[in-house]
C-alpha cells in the first residue's frame, strides 16, 4: 500500500480566538515526490508555518545518519524553504522513530 500524498492534500481548518483576534490553522500536506516540487513555492510566504515531516527510514527500513538526512532531504527542503519564504517559520518533526538502532 502506497500512502503517500498526490500532489497537494488540504486538510481540516481550526479557527482559535487569539490575543489580537482570531487565528485560523489550515493545513496542506504536498506531496514530496520530485514531480511536484514546484508547485509547493507557489504556497509558501512570510506567513507560513511549515512543518517539515520527515522519517528516519529509507524504503528499505534502515535508519539514516543525522548526515544522510541532511545531504539527502532536509537540506534540500530547507533550501527551497529559505529561497522562498526566508523569513517563515519552520518545524522539524519526525515520523516514525521507534527504537532507532544504538549510532543514529
């Protein structure tokens, strides 16, 4: 089973009453295949709040170095990220961690 997200998912919307009035959360999962990369620049502004989801496994199910995901994902986000929106805000966050093996 394939669950990755085709092209761009938009999700739920929450409106939260905020100190200056209220706040309005809507979140868009783009799908991270290379084919839609650059659709994503056209949805990214100084306004955003981007949380970069990222796992630490390969397909194959072993567990990146801190180096391998950096040359091999983040750096690559985090680039597209910076050229875009430079001064948006953004959170890492990792998917599937379980017991990573001792060295990662």
């Amino acid at each position: 089973l394939d669950d990755r997200t085709i092209a761009i998912d938009v999700g739920r919307h929450w409106k939260i009453e905020g100190v200056g009035g209220p706040l309005v959360l809507e979140t868009w999962d783009f799908g991270g295949q290379p084919e839609y990369h650059t659709s994503h620049s056209s949805f990214l502004s100084a306004r955003c709040l981007t949380a970069l989801v990222y796992r630490p496994t390969g397909n194959d199910g072993q567990y990146y170095t801190a180096e391998q995901l950096m040359r091999d994902f983040l750096r690559t986000w985090l680039q597209m990220l910076h050229s875009h929106a430079p001064s948006s805000k953004i959170v890492l966050v990792c998917t599937r961690w379980g017991s990573p093996p001792a060295g990662v």
